[in-house]
C-alpha cells in the first residue's frame, strides 16, 4: 500500500455482539460469545483484510463496550482514529438468535452513542482524501441527524473528491416494518450514490420490483447498481447500460449475517485495484462465502493467491466451484 490516508471511509454504527456458540436459540444459551459487528465496520475488516486501508466513523460509549469496539477495529488493521466517544451515551449492543432456517437479530440501539451522529460529521478533513465513501441505509434509520448525515454525503455531495458507495440494507424493524416510509428516503439515496449496492429480495419489498434490469432502471441516474440475489447470483449494471453477471458459487451456508458486507468489500477491493467488473463479482462472492460458512460477522479472509487462483477461473471452471 502507498500513500498515508484511507482507501475508504466506513461511516455507521458499530455494536457489541453477543451470540451463541452453537445453533440452539438464543433462550435455550447459558453463554454468549462477545464480539462486534455493524454493517460498514464489517465492510472495512474486509477491506483490511483485503490489504486496503480502511477506516471506520463512528460514536461509541465511553463504557467497556466501546472499547471493545475500539480495540477490535483496531486490531483487525481497520484505522479508528476518528471515532468520536460519547461521555453520556452508551454503546450500541445486539443479539444473535440461531433459528431452522435463519438467525435472527435483536437489537438495543435505541438512543445509543451513534444515534447522535451528525452532519457535522461531514466536515471532516479526514473524508475528502479517501478514494471511496461507504454509508448504507441503516444509519438513515438511527435518528434524525444521522438521516442528515447521509443525505449530506450521499445526495448533498458534502464531501467533495471520493466516490460514493451505497447499501441500502432495509432493516424494517429499524423502520418500525412500514416499507413505504423507507422506500422513498432509501431511494432517494440510491439514486444520489456513485455505486449502489441492493438485495433483489430487498427492493421487491421496498419498490415492488424484483427483476434486477427493473431495479437498475428505477435507480437511475446511480452510475453503478449491483444487483445481488442471495445464492443465483449477483448483476452489476454501468452507467453506459453495460450488464455483468456472474453466478454465486455453490457454498456450504452457516448464518448470512455479515453477508452481504463482506461481499461489498470484496466488490470494492476489486474495484480499487482496477480489476474488470467481473472479478469485482467474483471477488465480492468469494469472500461473502467465507462469512456463510461461519457465525463471525467478520469471517477470515483466505489469501490473496488462493483468491487469485479463483478470479483466474475460466466460466466453466467457475461455474463449478464449490466452497465448502
């Protein structure tokens, strides 16, 4: 790596997470593991492990939480520096719920140290050297200010220079589950985005449309839209009309928490490195199916040559690669 600044910003909340150890639900556990996790410090660990500079933004509590937080971004080489901490507020905290068919998520966020997040935020010098800027929809959801704080960024271009990434990462609950009052904010902010990044299940039940060339044209004028469906595939469409597809590879599936970042970061590492769209696809679906295969929100990231091995594959060979 060269130069001093971060590749990427990562700007969001970052929760305590605790979670079982094994696949019984959460009301059956006597233990619980601690970690962190939240959608854009998840994409920055991968992008770290990656060998990208990333840094994470964000407000944490002053309590013990937060510096768990801290020190585990830090570790995993994620730049923390300038993470604000909140002397009266706490830190975010959520649990995990192992189920039959998936995990569930229950979160104690409510007036927690990111829910003061502002536009202020944006006037940070530190964010005009980055080459990306990287928000999701989540945060818009937090509270009135860090719904500011977004719209700035992404539809407001208060930050002049980076690209603008974007996942729109519809939590309902966080919505209080009415789709039709974050359909038209998340849209608003899918359009104003540099790249976009969104669930075809996602966008049926915000917009009502699930068909991925549907989807690119109801978030136009977004130059890229990556349109991802879960285990078929993921499309991404450019700004030209140009479509890319490249089919999920087959991959043995613990918990899909910490997916779909993963699999952003993995999109976005390509993209830094100026590598074609397609192993932007392959690289997002290869390191989205090491966090299938595990209960970490962060999964380890094989190396480098072994990731280059697979972006090598001809489509044949692709198309019958199984990660187990």
């Amino acid at each position: 790596m060269t130069g001093t600044g971060p590749d990427v910003v990562c700007i969001g909340e970052t929760m305590a997470v605790l979670s079982p150890s094994d696949a019984r639900p959460l009301a059956d556990q006597t233990a619980l593991a601690l970690a962190v996790g939240g959608a854009e410090s998840n994409l920055a660990c991968g992008l770290a492990a990656l060998g990208h500079r990333a840094a994470w933004i964000g407000r944490v509590g002053a309590d013990p939480l937060g510096r768990r937080v801290l020190d585990d971004l830090g570790a995993r080489g994620v730049d923390v520096s300038a993470v604000e901490v909140d002397p009266e507020r706490p830190t975010g905290v959520y649990f995990k719920d192992p189920g039959a068919d998936r995990t569930g998520t229950y979160y104690y966020r409510r007036d927690s140290a990111a829910t003061a997040m502002g536009p202020e935020l944006a006037r940070l010098p530190f964010l005009r050297s980055a080459r990306v800027l990287h928000l999701s929809g989540i945060t818009a959801a937090l509270s009135d200010s860090c719904a500011e704080l977004v719209d700035q960024i992404v539809t407001g271009r208060a930050v002049p220079g980076p690209a603008v990434s974007f996942d729109v990462n519809h939590r309902p609950t966080l919505w209080r589950d009415r789709p039709a009052e974050a359909a038209p904010v998340l849209l608003e902010l899918a359009r104003g985005a540099d790249i976009v990044f969104v669930g075809r299940d996602e966008a049926e039940v915000l917009w009502g449309t699930g068909k991925a060339a549907e989807i690119r044209d109801l978030l136009r004028p977004a130059s890229v839209v990556v349109v991802k469906d879960a285990g078929h595939g993921a499309t991404s469409y450019a700004k030209d009309g140009e479509e890319t597809f490249v089919a999920t590879p087959a991959s043995r599936v613990v918990e899909r928490v910490g997916a779909g970042d993963a699999f952003a970061a993995g999109y976005l590492a390509a993209l830094l490195e100026g590598r074609d769209v397609v192993a932007r696809l392959r690289l997002g679906h290869l390191v989205a199916s090491e966090t299938l295969r595990t209960r970490d929100d962060v999964p380890t990231v094989p190396a480098r040559d072994a990731l280059d091995r697979h972006l090598a594959l001809d489509e044949a060979a692709w198309a019958g690669l199984r990660l187990v």
